[in-house]
DNA sequence: TCAGTTATTGCAAGGAGTTGCAATAACGCG
DNA sequence: CGCGTTATTGCAACTCCTTGCAATAACTGA
C-alpha cells in the first residue's frame, strides 16, 4: 500500500493543482480534503471544521475556513448559505441544483436541475440576470403546508 | 403636542396589538419601533442595533434581537438574508419583492413583483412550493458582468 | 391603587465566521 | 541538499446573532 493512502477521483489532482498556482500543498489543507472527500454533497462549514478536528485536534477552524475559500476559486466546491444563514458548502458542483425549505415543518429538500433551469429561465427573462441557484436554499411553504392553512 | 411624540402610519397601533395578545409595551420596544418607522423599508439587524443605541446607549442587542421576532410574528417586518448570509429586515412587506446580487460587481437591487411572480410560478409548478420570495437574496451575474466573460 | 402574575430585560456565555499580524514552513532554485 | 522567498498557519480579537437564567417591571384584576 502507498505511504501516504492516496485519495480519490478528483481529490488526487489538487497537490499539483495549487503548486501550479504557486500555492502550497501542507497538511491542514490535506486534512481538509480527506473529509471532502468523505462527504456526499453537501456539508455545513461548521460540521465540515468538526470533522476535522475529529481527524487532527490541532485543527484551527480559520485555516479550515481559508482553505474553504481556495478550494472555492478553484472550483472544487461552492458555498452557499441555508435558511438560517449558516454556511453550507456543496461539493464538486455537478448538476445545478438548488435548496427548498419549508418554514412550516422545517423540511429541507433539493430543487432538481430541471425546475432549477425554470426559475434559471424565468429570472433571466427580464433584465438578463444569471442566477446561481446553488448559493441560496429557497424558503417557503411545501404543497402539505401551504394547503393545510 | 401629544406628550409622547406618536409615531407614524401603523406603527402606533402596535402598542394595542400588542396588549392584545397577552404581550408588552416596554420602552425598549418602544425605541425599536421609533428606528423601524424612519427606514426606507430595507435595514440590516446590526445597522438597526447600532441606530438604537445611538437612540439609547443603554440598548442590549439581545432586546433588538427579541423584538424584532415579535414584530415578525406580527407581521409588520420581515427577515431575509443578504448574499453574505446577515440578516435583513423588509419593513411592512408591501408588494413580495426578492433581491438579486451579482457576484461580480457587487451589486444589489430588486426584483420586480412581476418577475418574482414569474418565478414562483416556475417554483410552484412541480411539487406546488410555495417560495417566499422576498427570504432570500439570489446570488448571480448581472447582465452585463454576463456577457463580459 | 396595590399586589400578583409572568412577559421582558440585562447579562454572560457560546456558536459561527472573519481578519490582522508575527512566526512557521512549503517550494523552487542554485 | 540547503537557502531564501513568501504562502500559510496559529492566535487573538472581533462581528453578528442566539440562548439560558435570574431579576425586573408591565399588565390585570380586585
């Protein structure tokens, strides 16, 4: 087995990456990666910090938060923020998908690509905006909700 | 003149609303209000604090924090969060409007009534989500920030 | 008007992020 | 391999907001 167990997909090309940038490769950035890497999809910056403090106690969350914001300019992740503002980030942006939320039973669920591309539609229609529909998570009432008033 | 300055338009009838419920009319309160009736429609919680406290120094943060959920509760205000997910307050939601932020250029400004309905209506169709347009500030490009990449 | 009830306040502590700065340690080059 | 350059780190302080709790003070009813 490798000496230093080798992460996977795209995770593997970051090193190389950043020292293209003239930026370092150290192992609180590793450390980072590796939970990334671990993640689903989606992690909130807080937990995100938690974990790896669980990894490595010496964590400090400021580097983890700096090296957040690398990871964002180069494209591997993208921060968005929840219903209450908390920090979310959604990681290796595929689809573009969004968040709904209900402020009735606090349910929070995606918005598909399809009916993201829609609202996309009906937002750009007007005044040309673009909108980044990952970075918000939409409040609002579900169909049982809003039908139960 | 009356003895104590009345305040303007709706504002002068939370006293009794407020009563109504079971709940207080205290002079912090009081003063939260007074801040509330001289915006435009549009304050940041933290810039609505520090114009309290201009208005009283003794202002705890907390007590602002407090009573702007029961005014919420109200009705009378709304909070939404800004692209960098700190709290803003619309003031007697009039028509639902939202708020576009273009990522590039650092601008904020409206979205119509008319193309919010446009894009609720997108929302709806689907799962009938109901969006509470004016909770969040969509995050994006303007139109020309768009075209010039 | 006075007293009892209990909504609010003030305070202190805590969570989530951000920022400035001096000390540290990756990198790249000779 | 060792050195100098300078990107990063660790730390401390600070912003914005939330929460628990005991003390305070509005309201209500007599």
């Amino acid at each position: 087995m490798s000496p230093h167990h080798s992460l996977p997909a795209p995770w593997n090309t970051i090193a190389h990456r950043l020292r293209a940038q003239g930026l370092r490769w150290t192992p609180q950035r590793r450390t980072v990666i590796e939970v990334l890497a671990e993640t689903d999809g989606h992690v909130m910056a807080a937990e995100l910090v938690e974990r790896c403090r669980a990894r490595d106690p010496r964590t400090i969350p400021s580097t983890v938060y700096r090296t957040l914001d690398v990871l964002e300019s180069l494209g591997l992740i993208r921060h968005g923020h929840r219903a209450d503002g908390r920090e979310e980030f959604h990681v290796l942006p595929t689809g573009e998908h969004g968040h709904l939320h209900c402020r009735s039973c606090g349910a929070t669920w995606e918005l598909g690509p399809e009916r993201a591309a829609a609202m996309a539609r009906a937002l750009r229609r007007g005044d040309g905006f673009e909108v980044d529909i990952g970075h918000v998570t939409l409040v609002g009432r579900c169909a049982a909700c809003a039908s139960a008033r």
